[in-house]
C-alpha cells in the first residue's frame, strides 16, 4: 500500500493520462478529410463496385470497438492505481495501449487514400512507440503525451503552407 501522496499523485496521472488519450483520440478521428472519401465510396457503391464503401463502414466497426476497449483499459488502470485490482501496472497498461494501437492501426488503414506518406508513417511510429510504453507498465501519462505529440504532428503539417504540403 503506498502513501496517500503518492496514491494522490498516481490518480491523477492516470486522470491526465486518460483525458489525453480520449481527447487526442477524438482529435485525430475528426481531424481527418472524409467528405471526398465518403462521396468517392458512395459512387463507387452506385456503381456496383462496394469493395471502398464496405472498408469505409465496416472499418469503424474495429475503431468504435477499440475506443469502447480504451474506456475499459483506462478504468483497469484506475483500479490498480487505486489497489483494488489483482493485476499489473503493466498488464492494465497493456489494456490501454493494445487498444490506442488498434486505433491508430485502424485510422492508418481506413485513411490511406486520403494522407500523404509522412502521415501513415507517423500513425504507425506512434502505434509502435505506444505499443513498447505499454510493455513497460509504466503510467497512461505517457501514452497520452505520445498521442499528444501525434496530434501535434497531424495539425502542424496540416498548416504548412500549400506549396510545401505533400500531394495527396
């Protein structure tokens, strides 16, 4: 059992760490170009060719589910930073980071016609950097300041000016 400071002071990390990660989450979901896509997928389905509606629609299904499963692992990690679970830091840390790397994955994925190269790769260095944080149990803080860091990454490029912008 820890000192009541320390206990204070790893619940509000797992409060920080858990408001970042919600809020860059949301952030990167919105922060995406989906109007052309959805349209070009929706002609695409008028003309008897699915295959790009289907991924669109069917592919929220894993980041809905991955979001619902980050809501799950970050209420885990406040029960071990309160003592009232039997696992690991680092097991429920892994319950956060499996999830936000499924996420990530998954906008990667479902986003590939519509980012440059630079984009798809800093989605998937993020991914493996949440990935290898996880695996060592330490607190959700850390996650959210990478997603932070992605985040900033994402609005930084998409401020550059035109004529320095990748071509899509």
């Amino acid at each position: 059992i820890l000192p009541v400071p320390t206990v204070a002071l790893v619940q509000g990390a797992c409060f920080g760490g858990g408001v970042g990660i919600v809020c860059a989450m949301w952030w990167l979901y919105f922060a995406e170009p989906t109007g052309q896509f959805v349209s070009d997928a929706r002609e695409r389905f008028e003309a008897r060719n699915p295959r790009g509606a289907y991924a669109w629609g069917y592919g929220h299904f894993a980041i809905y589910m991955a979001t619902a499963a980050v809501g799950a692992g970050i209420a885990a990690v406040v029960d071990v930073a309160a003592d009232e679970s039997h696992t690991s830091m680092t097991t429920s840390t892994l319950a956060v980071a499996v999830p936000v790397t499924v996420y990530l994955l998954c906008m990667m994925l479902l986003h590939w016609r519509t980012r440059a190269p630079g984009h798809q790769a800093a989605y998937l260095v993020c991914a493996v950097a949440v990935m290898v944080y996880g695996a060592l149990g330490l607190s959700i803080i850390g996650l959210g300041i990478l997603l932070a860091v992605l985040v900033g990454y994402v609005a930084l490029a998409g401020r550059a000016p035109r004529a320095l912008r990748p071509t899509r």
